[in-house]
C-alpha cells in the first residue's frame, strides 16, 4: 500500500445551467512513502483539481483518496502546500510566516523555538538574516524561497507543489529546482517526504521526479506513467547530455503533443 492511494476518483464541478462538469475522471494512482512524483499534462487536464483533491479543499464525485490507509476527509496537518503564486502573508515577516506555519501545523514549541527553526530554514534556502524582512521587501524568487522554507518547517509527512516556479523567472527557477532537490534528498538521516509536484515542464519533471504521471483530455485522465531511470543525486549538465535522458524526452514530448497536428488543421507535425 502506498503511502497516497487514488482509487477511481472523478471529480466535478457546478457549472451554468445546473449541468456539472467533470474535471478529472477515473483517476488512480499510488504514490510510495518518499517518491517524488510530478504530473504533467496540458491546460484543463485536471492537474491543479487532482492536487486540490489531495489538499483536501476538493471533495470527489466517485471513488476516494487515502492517505496512510485512511480516508481523507479534509484539509490535514499531514500536508504541505506550495502554491504558484507567492502564498505569503504580507503583514507578517518572514520569520513569522514560518513560525506561524509550524504554529498551525500542531506543534506544541514555544514562540521562541518556532522562530529559531524559522531562522534555520531561511538559512538553508539560502536567505540567512533574511528573517525580519517583509514579502513586499523581497523578490518573487525571495518569497517562493520562504514558502518552500515555510512547507519544509511545518516537518509535514506529504509536500504538494502546485507549479511552484511557474511564476519566477528562468535563473530563478533553476536555482529553486536544484535546491528543492537538494532539500529533499537531504544528507541520509531523514526520511524522505512524499512530494507530488504539478508542472508544465517536462525537463523540471526529468530533473526533478522518480516518475512523471501524464495526464489528457477534459475529463483528464491518467494518459501514460513514466518512470524516471535517472540515479541520484541528479546534476543537471549530465543528465542532459545523456542519449537516455534524450530518448525519455522525446517520448514524453511526443505524447504530450501528439494531437497538435489536429488543433492546426490537421497538417502533420514533426517533433
């Protein structure tokens, strides 16, 4: 049994008219105690319903989610959450938005040693002294910094990244992938987080996933699971320049666009 179970889960919402609609459709999927799984898949495919399904804001039409054998039930101190855009309290430092999210998380530490795993954290994503600093004091990469640092202190079993650096630029982006990785593998004497990690990149997916679950259609459904061959730790120069890496690429692109020609007037297309 894995550590997330998805079990035939449909999925929908109240659209005009009274007809529902339906976002995702039959979905399964395990995810492992420690497996960081990334899903893909175009625009409308369901990719942010499934995560919200998971975080628990979301109930489903048919079939069920269970986390530990358990049924969820409901948003879970169990989880963390990462979002796209930056998901920070602008009236709070940064310091304090860490502290608040372990605060909320259930742990019973004192004010004092919430802020001092709040400073340990901003050390660690690279933003020591950064502490008293306020959102709007920090750039976007900054702030998706302190919200990794934020989902990381709240020491939960389960991390769920909704396009994470989606909204950050490309140096940025590279630089947060490398160290969520870095973060996640960690130095052998933890456990390993359960990551599911929603993404239009296939290359952060190759980079960064065990195995990238590709989702089409609208309903969206499970289209292909890939596995990631890749051994860690992962380095970025390598990895690209691998035939494997190439060969994996290209399979996965050629899924993920293998109806293009159709949407262009039906000419073919060579990828």
């Amino acid at each position: 049994m894995g550590k997330i179970e998805i079990n035939n889960l449909s999925v929908e919402y109240a659209a005009e008219g009274g007809r529902p609609f339906t976002a995702v459709e039959d979905i399964s999927l395990s995810v492992a105690d420690g497996e960081f799984v990334a899903v893909i898949g175009s625009s409308g495919s369901g990719k942010s319903t499934l995560l919200s399904v998971l975080e628990g804001i979301l109930s489903p039409a048919a079939g069920e989610v269970r986390i530990d054998g358990a049924p969820l039930s409901g948003p879970g101190t169990d989880r963390g959450v990462v979002f796209q855009h930056y998901s920070l309290f602008p009236w709070m430092s940064a310091g304090k938005n860490i502290a608040f999210g372990i605060e909320q998380a259930g742990s019973a530490l004192s004010k004092a040693e919430r802020r001092e795993i709040a400073d340990a954290y901003l050390a660690k994503v690279g933003l020591a002294g950064a502490g008293d600093k306020y959102p709007g004091q920090l750039s976007g990469g900054m702030q998706q910094r302190v919200a990794i640092a934020r989902a990381l202190a709240m020491d939960t079993e389960i991390l769920l990244m909704d396009e994470p650096f989606g909204a950050v630029d490309a140096k940025n982006r590279t630089i947060l992938q490398e160290l969520l990785l870095e973060l996640w593998e960690g130095d052998g004497t933890q456990a390993k987080k359960t990551v599911v990690f929603v993404t239009h990149d296939i290359d952060e997916a190759l980079l960064l996933a065990d195995r990238v679950v590709m989702l089409e259609g609208s309903p969206g459904r499970v289209e292909r699971i890939f596995e990631v061959p890749f051994p860690r730790p992962r380095n970025r120069a390598a990895l690209v320049q691998s035939p494997e890496y190439a060969a994996l690429r290209g399979e996965l692109i050629a899924r993920f666009f293998h109806d293009v020609g159709n949407k262009i007037g039906g000419e073919e297309v060579v990828l």
